[in-house]
C-alpha cells in the first residue's frame, strides 16, 4: 500500500503554490508552514516523502497491532477442540456398500425383533410382560420394573463394554448390547402405551390455554437433544467399529449430557399433557435412570480419555447454559452451523414423522394386548 502511495506523487514541485518574490517571503512561509524549513524543491520533496512514509508506517503498525489483537480475542473466544466434531456428515466420504449393509442389517434385525419377540403367537413379548405383570397388578409397579430391567441391562452392558469387547470384539458386542437392550425397550414403551391412561387422575390440562402448544414444542426440542447417537448410525449397526465417542462441539456445548436433558423435557412435557399416576411414575423411572447415566458416562469418558476429558469437562456442563453463561464455554461466532448438517436435519424428519405416526403406534400397541 505505502509503496503505491508514494510512486503516486509528482517529483515535481506542485504547480498550485504562488510564485513569489523576496517582498512576499513572510506571507508564503505563513501561508504553507510546512515548507518553512526550506522553499527548495528538493527540501520540500523529502518532507513530504518522510512525513508520508511515518503517517504510512504508523497506519501499518496500528493495522498490525489491531490484527494481532483480534487473533488474540479469537483464540481466547474458540479454544482448540480436544473432543470430536459431532454431526459431521460428508457425502464424498461415504461408502455406498456400508449404507447397504446398514439397510440390508437393519431389517434384519427388525424381522427377528418382529419374530422373536413382538409376534404373540411366536415372540417371547408377551410371556415376558405377562411375567412382571403377576408380580403387581399396579400398573406404576409395573412400570417402575420394566424400567428397572431395562436400565440395569443397558447401562450395566455399558459399564462393561470395555471388558466385553477385550473378549469377543467390538462389533459382536454390539450386536449383543443391542439384541438384548432393543426388546426390553420394545416392551416399555408399548406397556406405557397402552397404560398411559391408567391409575389415578392427578391434573386435567389437556384443555387449557396454550398447553398443547407448549407440550409440542417441548417434545420437539428434547428429540434434538435424545438422540445424538443418530451421529454415527453406521456405528449402531456395528457396519463400522463401533467407538466410545468425546463430542464436543454442536449441542455438546449447550450441554454436556444432552440424552439426560431431553429425557427430562421429554417426561415434563408427557407428564402435564396426560397428568396421571402412571405416566408420573414412568417419568420418574426414565429421569432416575438418565441421572444416573450422567455420573456412570461422565466416569466411563474420564477412563477412556483422561486429561482431554477434563479438558472438555471444565469448559462445559450439564445443566444447560450453565457453562455458556458463566462464561467457561465460549461459543464460535458462527454457531449456528455446527446444527446445519444432515444428522440434524434427520432428526427433524424423524421428529415429525413420530409426531404423525402416533395414532398408528397407538394402534399397533394397543393390538399387541401386553
């Protein structure tokens, strides 16, 4: 820039200035005090170029130093990820054979499930319901068991994922997390369809101004925070190696245990919509797993990682915000993209699709009689 500036002045002496004669030397001097040192071409040439060249170079050096401190205030805004970049999703890395695998397994596993377990006249679903049944005939006992199993199996095979993949590899245990967790959550969650209505009426707002608004919005929100295992589907089908994942970027920074949150919003909102003893007691059942699954995850990420989860710990957290607005979570100007990725956009297919399908799953619990 100095370099264009200077080639672009006249070396000659600009022709605006009055001539002059000895008489009118004090009225030129006054008149043009910069050329009071000298009334010389050349003298006036090199004050010219030098107070040039020093305006240029203080300009330079408060364009270097502005620079300079705005990368200082980006790498105090946006520290250097330890942790993965979650919702990423390129399509020029895809493998076309692995997504026909992942289809090819998934319905696989869905004809077994449908088999094995959901078919009464085939399927070990019913015996299995009818079996917690006869320990109570109050549905919210009931339900509290069928939690119970549930996250005891789930979360126990998690605990010892680690041991169990050392023996029989990652992919096959897998399988054997899945085919064991996926019935039991088949069975919970068509016993609380089913029996949703049940017990005892403790509120009716299902009429009132805004709730159901309210309650749909929440239940919207808290899928985008349930699911962000949809990160890595081809890892839930064990068509990749299946990883013990540290997210750190996207919901991650809003909250550190995004399943837990969305599990509460999703109770919450499920809770004030239908208002009886059993939902209540099935909210209670899920919260109290999804708590627990904060301290038992959290310990499992501290194992596997060590220093680089303290890391990504310290700079976030998992009550929602807490970390932004104590200012230990620093949030990159352009956020917003880090939800403008296919997972996510999945998640929004997926979250509307429930939303109409309810009356046909309704339908297809209430057929099944467990």
């Amino acid at each position: 820039m100095s370099s264009s500036l200077i080639l672009s002045i006249s070396c000659n002496t600009p022709n605006f200035l009055p001539k002059t004669n000895p008489k009118s030397k004090s009225f030129y001097l006054n008149s043009y005090p910069i050329l009071a040192v000298s009334t010389s071409s050349s003298s006036w040439k090199a004050k010219s170029f030098n107070s040039l060249v020093t305006r240029t170079s203080i300009k330079d050096r408060d364009a270097s130093s502005s620079a300079k401190q705005d990368l200082d205030d980006d790498d105090e805004e946006e520290p250097v990820l330890v942790g993965e970049d979650s919702a990423v999703f390129n399509l020029a890395d895809q493998n076309t054979s692995s997504w026909i695998a992942f289809t090819l397994i998934l319905g696989f596993v869905l004809f077994i499930l449908q088999v094995a377990w959901i078919d009464n006249s085939t399927g070990l679903g019913k015996p299995f319901i009818n079996s917690i049944s006869a320990v109570s005939d109050s549905h919210e006992v009931v339900m509290l068991m069928l939690i119970l199993i549930f996250a005891t199996v789930h979360s126990g095979m998690a605990s010892l994922r680690e041991v169990g993949e050392k023996l029989i590899g990652e992919r096959t245990y897998r399988v054997l997390f899945a085919g064991i967790s996926l019935p039991l959550a088949v069975s919970t969650v068509v016993y609380f369809i089913n029996h949703r209505y049940d017990g005892l009426q403790l509120w009716q707002l299902q009429d009132a101004p805004a709730v159901h608004q309210l309650v749909w919005i929440s239940n919207f929100i808290s899928f985008f925070l349930l699911y962000p295992s949809t990160f890595n589907l081809l890892e839930v089908a064990a068509v990749d190696k299946p990883k013990l994942h540290l997210w750190e970027t996207g919901v991650i920074r809003i909250t550190r245990h995004p399943q837990m949150v969305g599990q509460v919003i999703w109770c919450l909102a499920h809770t004030v919509w239908i208002g009886n003893s059993v939902t209540l007691a099935a909210s209670l059942g899920l919260i109290g797993h999804h708590l627990f699954g904060v301290w038992n995850g959290d310990r499992r990420l501290a194992k596997r990682y060590g220093e680089a989860f303290e890391d990504v710990k310290r700079r976030t957290s998992v009550i929602p915000f807490a970390a932004i607005l104590d200012g230990r979570q620093k949030l990159p100007r352009d956020y917003y993209k880090e939800f403008i990725r296919l997972p996510y956009l999945t998640i929004t297919a997926l979250t509307l699709g429930a939303y109409f399908a309810h009356p046909f799953m309704q339908a297809t619990s209430f057929h099944l009689h467990w």
